[in-house]
C-alpha cells in the first residue's frame, strides 16, 4: 500500500468538510474531480500575509490563477466586501473552515464552495453576511432577504442564474448551479456520487496530521471527461500541466529526464496535495495514489550515501535513480515505434565512442542507476569569463571498482572531442583544443573553445570547458573544467576523511531521490545579468523590458531568501513528491 | 529580377498632387508602403497633412532614429532567433523609425547575406546595422561599406581571395545584384574587378586590409583602367550609367511595387544623382510621385511575410511577441538575416507557395485569437480602407454571426483575405 503516506500519523479521521457527518450534511458532492479543503484559513492567511517572502508569492500565484478563470473571480469577488482581498475574504467566510470543488456540467466548469460554522446560529449569521455581499454586488438592497424557496428546511437563494446560495443548519452553500446544490437540497445519491465520496473520504482520512491545506483531483474522471470531450486535454492554462504528465509514461526524452517519479503521476489514480505554512518553511506533498501498473524503472535499491557531500558552493544537487540498462533492456515494451528508432539511433551512436564495448550488455551493468547531479556557480579563475554566465553542472557516477568502465567512457569523451573537431573542421571553425591535466596521481581531460581576442565579446559558449575524469569508482563529467577539479578534490578529500562512507550503501536508506537547490548562488548569478534576462522574456512574451525586470527582481529577491528540498519516494502502487521550501533569512 | 508588380499598370496621369491633403486611405497606403503599416493614432497623425510634408517628415524623421542598442546584451548568447526576434520589435517603434527599419530590410534583400553560411550573429548585427544607419544616406558610401562587411567578406567568400587565387563570387554579385544587373557587365569585368577587390579579411570580427594579400597590379574593370582597389571599383562600377538605374528599379520594386517604365526608371535615376546619391531624398522624391500615390496602384503587391506580419500587427493592435512575428515570418518563407540565397528573396507571386498561404491563414487566425473580442473595431473599415465593402463583405458576416466567435472570424477573415495580403 501507499508506503510513505501510511507511515503519516492518522489523527484526524474527520470526514471531508463538505460531506461531514453532524446531522447537517451527508450528501458528497456530486461528480466531484477537484477537491479543495482549508481547514483554518484565519491563521493561515495570517502567517502568509505576513510573510515577507510568502506575502507577494502566494499573492502573485493567486491573482494569476484568478486571472485565468473568470467563474471562480466573479465568485470571489462576489464574497468580498468592497477593498477586501480575496484571501482576507476567505479567511472572514472560512473562520470555521471552508471547502472548494469542481464539478462539470455539460463541459462547463462549476465552482461550488462550502462554509461550515459551528452550529446553527452561528452559519445563518454567516449566510446573512454573505447575501448582503451577493445584493451588494448587484445593487439590490434588499432582493435576497427571504429564500426564493424552501424544501424541507433547506432554504435556496437564487441570484438571477448567477448564484445560488443554500443554508442547511450550520453550513452555508455557494455555487454558479443549482443543479451543483440540487444533491444538498434533496437528498441523492446515486453509483457515481457514492463511488467518488469513497475516494475522496478514503484519500482524505489518510493526509497528514495537522494538514493546513488538503486537496484531491479524481485524474481518472477527468480522462474520462476528456474523453468524452472528444478526447482534447487542454493544451493552455494550468490545465496543460495535466496534459503534459499525461504524456511522460510514454516519453523517452522524459523518463530519461525526469525519471520513473515524475513521470507515473499521471498514472494514479487520484492524487492528493496537503500543504504546511509556517514562518521558517512551506511543506507540500503531491502524492499519486492508485497507480495499477508498477513501473518496471522504479528504483530497486536503497540510495548510496551521496559522493558529493554538499560541502561546495552547491547551487542544486540531486542524486536520481535513472536505470537506463532497464530501459534499454525493456524497450520494446516501455516505448511505441518512433521512439524506439530515436533510442536505436541513440545507441548505435554512443557505441561509436566505446571501443565495441556495447551499452546494453557491457557498459550500463557496470554503471550504477543511483547517480548524483551537481549545479554551481563558476569562477572562470583560468578560463574565458562570459559576458552572460551559466552555471555549471557535473554529473557523477558510480562506475565500479576495477575502473576498467570509467576508463573506458574516458576514452570515449576524447574521442567525441575529436570527432566534433572534424565536424568544426568541416564547417572552418576552429578545433576544440584539448587539454590532459595533470596533478599528482589525478588526471583528467578537459577541452576549450578558442580564447576570445582580448576585448572582445566572450560568447555564451565559453561557459563550457567540458571535461571528464576517472576518480576511484566514480567518474566525473562536467560541463567546466573548474568545477571537475572542484569535484576531484571533494571527492579525494571525502575519500581521505571516510574513506568508507564514499560510494557504499548503508542498507537502511529509504527508496527515495532528492533535490535541494540552494537560491543565493542563483540570485547572485543572475543579479548582473537581469537586463539580459528581462530582454530575452521580453521578446519571448510580447511583455515591456520594465515588467519582465520587476518579475525577475521579484524572483532573484526570492532566491536570495528561499531554499528549497524536493524528494520523491516510490512504491509500486504510488508516488509521493514531497517538497519544501525553507526561509533561512526569515525570523 | 523578377517583377513584383500584380499587373503591368500603365502610367498614371498627373491625377494626386503633393500639396493634396492626405486623406485617410492615401494616408494608410503611404504609411504601408513607407514605414511597413500605423496603429490608427499613426494614421490620424498624418491625415489632413500634405503629402511632400507627411513623405518628408518620415523619411528625414526617420534619419535621426536609433534602434534600441540592448540587443548587444543576447548576441553573446550566438542566437539569430533573439536578432530576429527584436528587429521584429524595432519594426513596431514609430513610424519614422519604422521607415529606417523599412530601408534596412530592402537592403538586406538587395546585399542578401545569410547567418546559415556567415554563423556568427555578431556579424550579421552589424550588417544590419550598416543597414539601418547608412540605408537613407548616399549610396556611393553604402557600396563602399558594404564591400567590407564583414558578414558579406564571409558570405560572399571576400576572406578566400587573395593576391594569384582570386575568387570573384563578391565580384561577380557586386555587378550582377548589387550595382549594375546582368548585361551590363563582362565576364572580363568580373574577373578584373575581383584583383581588385582582393586582400580583405576578418579578423577579430572586423574587415582587415592586408596589403600582400591584395593584386596591386594594374586591372581594368568597366573600361577604366588602374592599379584599382575596392575604392577604385567602386567608383568604376559608379561611374557606369547602369548603376543608377539598377538603384531606381530597386527603390520601384521595392515602395511602389512593380518595375518602373523605361521613363520612370530614367527620371529615377536621374534624381538619384541630382540627390547626390542619396537614397533618402531621391525616396521623398519616388513616394511624392503620382504613380506611387494613385488610386490604382494601392493593393496591387503581395505583401512579403515580414510587410504582413508587422503591418497587421500595427494595424490590429494584437499583442503578440516579437518572437512569435518572426517566427510566423519564417514560416511564410522569410526568415530574417536568412535570405534563401545571394538574390535574396524572390517576392511577388513567389510569395506565395501552398506551405506559405496556410501559414499567412494561420497568422490571421493567431492575430484574431489574441485579439479576442474586446478590441472593437470595424475590420473592414480599418484593415481594407480602399474597399471597406468588398462584394465578399454579407457572406463572411454571416458566417462570423453563426461562428462561436463572431468577432474573431471576422477579423481573420479580413486578415486572411487576398485583398489583405496585397498591399
């Protein structure tokens, strides 16, 4: 079963706060596909609107997501009292918190919104608050003061088509349909209503303890929907984000990219997003539940202890299950046709460069799938120091310890340095020189780019310096060779510290991959280069050079003060990508 | 050359005057032909101005324009797509920059070079800058300067000859594309003329002369005899009475959209030496002639992929990115800073292949879509000012009213329709 979430403590068997059973309510929503609960959104929106790094992201995040959807803004801003924000609107109705979902009618969004309080007078001083909001908007003082009807002690408020508004005991309803309440008014049930309330209840008694915020998307009702639709995902909006991991089980690109984590959400089915706020840290977890299939990619072993202990200038990094032998191994079964003629050309291509040593059954065995990533920022202490700079990246794998691989793989990148010589040759660029370094027992290769006449312009090319080496059991390739050599000395002195925790698997690790990202080297890499950046975005997007300089100051005053840790946990029937964001400037 | 004229149009009697007040579709077409297209507030600028005034205000205005430096900061980058996409974007800046930005482009057609063999947009930046800041200026220096580009040195293969192995392809296209035209020259000539032009090369991304690598001996190109370099050449080819005509029927095809008679082209040409070869004047000259401003000669041009882009951009007002302009310009078959060869673009009927013609309909489309139904205007009175009521007009109505968005068919009808893509 869902390994990481069983391990969450279960303290709050509640039933989802639409559907709770306190005499009131006991109907689920019906066809309900998206889910969205705030249990005590007062405090919440407290401790974000305070937050000085919180306060504007979530506010930015906000108004675009109501930017895109005009039902659910005119919803909003038919709650909120004049010069009140959406949030402090949600924190005033939500005081006893409050629930969201999505349901469809004949392929049109409808928004339906509950408001529990904690008992019956209490909810119809809340409904009286709200219609007075709803007559307001409309400018009919007045047009709301008694139920447009009642059936059986449910009172009905009904704004034109508009809005409907429903008082049941404590709870208040709002939604753009009637038909959306119809289930709240009189009781329904039906094989589907009942089917998606025992997801949704079975998903939601199983979030974390003291979730602030607990959301559910049925993914298999929506395939269906868009099935029915004529099959179109959306392809804009937020809505592509679902298109797009719709399409990563069968992306070969992808699953080599992403990995087996990422590109399984899509196939659960249903996910669940709980999220934490405090003042030092953001916790959110995304979890597919349900997943049939098991991924023949999915790891199989515990982590290594990572090589690279973090102990460098680390901008990201990351250590990843990719099991490339699998895949290659699999191919036949794992990717349709056109894909498999994309890997073929792949292989035959790198087997080039390996000496008749063939990938499948020589060279992937031997390498591990657990290998790490590196991102830093660069010096360009001995090389050319590019007019816009990137950082550079290495990635570091486990080769095995006679070294027979690792030279092998040496061998095959100074052999991809000449054949590119002679494509440059071909076209009359200058070669790549390359360079074999030297120091000590450590060697290396490294290849460089002609060094720019002295006053002239250093072109982006220059913040490659590629370069690889054999070091123990590990071989290195880096996209500069300063970063290597940095590499190379960690990875010795590691050595020479504990020469047992390099590269040996402690048995007691979870299956688990990891990102942290630290945002200060990346807000200090791109501060000098922001006039660049906002003209890129700006012919990219069609935006003025002003507003795309304020976003990136807004994102660069984000990084300064955000770090961030991602982890994905496997197992066969789910994916957790948990993730969080730490403030370290924040007291 | 091929013509880019629609219809062999006779010449035109003295029927619009340059002290004529211009009116709101003389306005339109001389701010197309001009300055690519205006947003309407353009347009209103000019309306009610004299003609001589509204061309001289343009053209001298567009002199004094800079385009915006920033784009230096992404050349380090070495993508043409940022080049292309931000002179996309210069081409929406007022209208007097608009008209450099205008000449720039014919230009860059005339002295086509391509960033597919050059590679290096830093060159190809700084041809357009030549482009851009000598355009309206004497032709005479433009020549000279061109012939030490060092994007068209690479080009056109001006680096590989040298003294004994001379390689006349800068040589023979000076003659046949850039100053004379074919007949007008020898085989001799081109010979003779590439010695002289022998001896360039690019160093550190400049053009650099070096002295042994140039024939210094005695030549002769288009009869005058010497111990001739570039600036020799030049002259030589100046001097020929060939060139000022080949200048004319650029300067024709280009702004009044087909070949001039044989009269016009020697009236043309004869202003421009009477201008002191300078492009800008004998250009208020040309767009202040009848037969540039008449009735009839509006709408008779196919619009080059960059021409529609730009003007239905301005004309609609749609927000659309510059990358997205230049993209949709390539699709349509120009790719700027990427000419297809050293002719350039062919243009006219050329435009318009099966491949282009869906993109043209895809981009009218894309415009109506971003504009969406908020922007209200009339698009026939705005887009089409000559024939607001085209015999077409109740049909597409009543395929808009039954469409899901009424608004957005009409307006990419407009857009799409053959009297849209003339201009």
């Amino acid at each position: 079963m869902f390994t990481a979430l069983a391990l969450c403590a279960l303290a709050e068997l509640t039933q989802p706060l639409a559907v709770r059973e306190d005499g009131l309510v006991h109907t689920p929503p019906m066809g309900c596909l998206a889910y969205v609960e705030w249990r005590a959104p007062q405090d919440t929106v407290a401790t974000i609107a305070g937050h000085e790094v919180l306060g504007p992201m979530v506010g930015e995040l906000a108004r675009q997501a109501l930017g895109e959807n005009a039902d659910l803004e005119a919803l909003f801003a038919a709650l909120a009292n004049e010069g009140e924000s959406t949030a402090d609107m949600l924190a005033r109705l939500g005081g006893d918190g409050l629930a969201l979902w999505l349901t469809f009618e004949q392929f049109a969004p409808v928004f339906s919104l509950a408001l529990p309080a904690a008992d019956a007078e209490a909810g119809a001083a809340r409904r009286i608050e709200l219609l007075h909001s709803l007559e307001r908007m409309v400018e009919a003082p007045g047009a709301l003061a008694t139920p447009s009807e009642s059936i059986e002690g449910v009172d009905v408020w009904a704004l034109g088509d508009a809005f409907f508004v429903v008082g049941k005991g404590a709870n208040t309803y709002v939604s753009n349909s009637r038909n959306a309440l119809e289930p709240l008014i009189v009781e329904r049930r039906s094989v589907r209503g009942r089917r998606a309330l025992e997801r949704l209840t079975e998903t939601h008694a199983r979030r974390a303890s003291g979730s602030d915020l607990f959301a559910w998307v049925d993914i298999g009702a929506i395939n269906a929907l868009a099935g029915l639709a004529g099959g179109a995902l959306p392809t804009e909006g937020p809505g592509a984000i679902l298109t797009t991991l719709t399409e990563l089980p069968g992306n070969p690109r992808a699953q080599s990219l992403l990995g087996p984590g990422i590109t399984r959400l899509a196939e659960g089915r249903s996910w669940s997003l709980r999220a934490n706020v405090d003042r030092q840290s953001v916790e959110l977890q995304l979890a597919s539940d349900g997943i049939a299939t098991p991924s023949a990619l999915a790891p199989t072993t515990p982590a290594p202890a990572p090589v690279v202990m973090g102990t460098g200038p680390n901008t990201a990094h990351a250590q990843v299950y990719r099991d490339f032998g699998s895949m290659l191994a699999q191919r036949d079964t794992l990717f349709a046709g056109p894909e498999l003629a994309g890997i073929a050309m792949t292989v035959s291509q790198l087997e080039l460069f390996l000496g008749g040593l063939t990938l499948e059954d020589d060279v992937l065995p031997a390498v591990s799938p657990w290998m790490e990533l590196v991102g830093r920022t660069l010096a360009f202490a001995d090389t050319p120091r590019p007019d816009l700079r990137l950082p550079g990246a290495a990635i570091v794998l486990h080769v095995g310890t006679d070294g027979a691989i690792g030279e092998h793989l040496d061998a095959a990148f100074q052999g991809l340095i000449a054949v590119t010589n002679v494509g440059r040759a071909e076209t009359g660029e200058p070669p790549l020189r390359m360079v074999l370094g030297r120091d000590g027992e450590r060697t290396w290769t490294s290849a460089r780019f002609p060094t720019p006449a002295e006053g002239a312009p250093v072109d982006a090319i220059h913040n490659f310096v590629p370069a690889a080496a054999l070091v123990g059991e590990h071989w290195i390739l880096a996209t500069h060779e300063e970063l290597l050599i940095d590499l190379m000395d960690e990875i010795a002195a590691e050595k020479a510290s504990d020469g047992a925790a390099i590269g040996t698997t402690t048995g007691a690790r979870p299956v688990r991959e990891h990102l942290t990202i630290t945002g200060v080297p990346l807000a200090r890499l791109a501060k000098p280069q922001l006039d660049a950046l906002a003209l890129m975005a700006s012919l990219e997007n069609g935006t003025s050079r002003e507003a795309e300089r304020e976003d990136l100051e807004g994102l660069v005053w984000i990084l300064e003060r955000t770090d961030a840790d991602v982890t994905i946990d496997h197992a066969a029937d789910a994916v957790v990508v948990s993730a969080r964001l730490h403030f370290p400037l924040v007291r | 050359m091929k013509s880019e004229n629609r219809f062999d149009a006779p010449p035109h009697p003295e029927s619009v005057r340059t002290t004529t007040e211009l009116d709101r579709p003389t306005a339109v077409h001389v701010l197309r032909r001009l300055c690519f297209g205006a947003a309407p507030q353009d347009v209103e600028r000019f309306v009610g101005e004299s003609v001589a005034d509204a061309v001289e205000q343009l053209v001298e205005g567009a002199r004094s324009t800079e385009p915006d430096p920033a784009i230096t900061l992404l050349l380090p980058t070495g993508e043409l797509g940022y080049v292309q996409s931000w002179w996309c974007e210069q081409m929406l800046g007022t209208p007097e920059g608009r008209c450099a930005e205008r000449v720039a482009l014919m230009w860059h057609g005339h002295f086509a070079a391509s960033n597919d063999k050059v590679d290096d947009v830093h060159l190809m930046h700084g041809q357009y800058r030549l482009w851009r800041e000598r355009g309206l200026g004497d032709f005479r220096q433009l020549l000279q300067a061109a012939l030490r580009d060092p994007a068209l040195l690479v080009w056109l293969d001006g680096v590989d000859n040298v003294k004994g192995r001379p390689n006349e392809n800068l040589a023979r296209e000076l003659m046949e594309l850039f100053a004379l035209g074919i007949g007008n020259y020898t085989e001799a000539d081109v010979l003779e003329a590439a010695r002289g032009l022998s001896g360039w090369r690019v160093v550190k991304r400049a053009a650099r002369f070096t002295p042994s690598r140039h024939d210094g001996g005695a030549k002769t190109v288009l009869g005058t005899t010497g111990e001739l370099d570039t600036n020799g050449v030049v002259a030589a080819v100046l001097a020929r009475p060939a060139c000022p005509r080949w200048i004319a029927d650029r300067l024709w095809r280009t702004f009044v959209g087909r070949a001039p008679t044989a009269g016009d082209l020697e009236a043309t040409a004869k202003e421009l030496i009477a201008a002191n070869w300078d492009i800008g004047r004998t250009l208020v000259w040309l767009a202040t002639r009848p037969a540039f401003l008449a009735t009839d000669e509006r709408g008779t041009r196919i619009a080059g992929p960059i021409e529609l882009v730009v003007r239905a951009t301005l004309e609609t007002g749609a927000r659309l990115a510059p990358k997205e302009l230049a993209e949709s310009a390539t699709h349509m078959g120009q790719a700027l800073l990427r000419p297809p060869s050293v002719k350039g673009w062919d243009g006219g009927r050329q435009w318009l292949d099966s491949t282009a013609w869906i993109a043209r309909q895809r981009f009218a489309g894309r415009v109506a879509e971003v504009l969406g139904d908020g922007d209200d205007f009339d698009p026939f009175e705005r887009l089409l000012p000559e024939d607001p009521r085209p015999s077409w007009r109740v049909a597409v109505e009543r395929i808009a009213q039954d469409s899901e968005s009424p608004r957005r068919t009409l307006v990419a009808a407009v857009l799409a329709s053959a009297e849209y893509q003339l201009q």
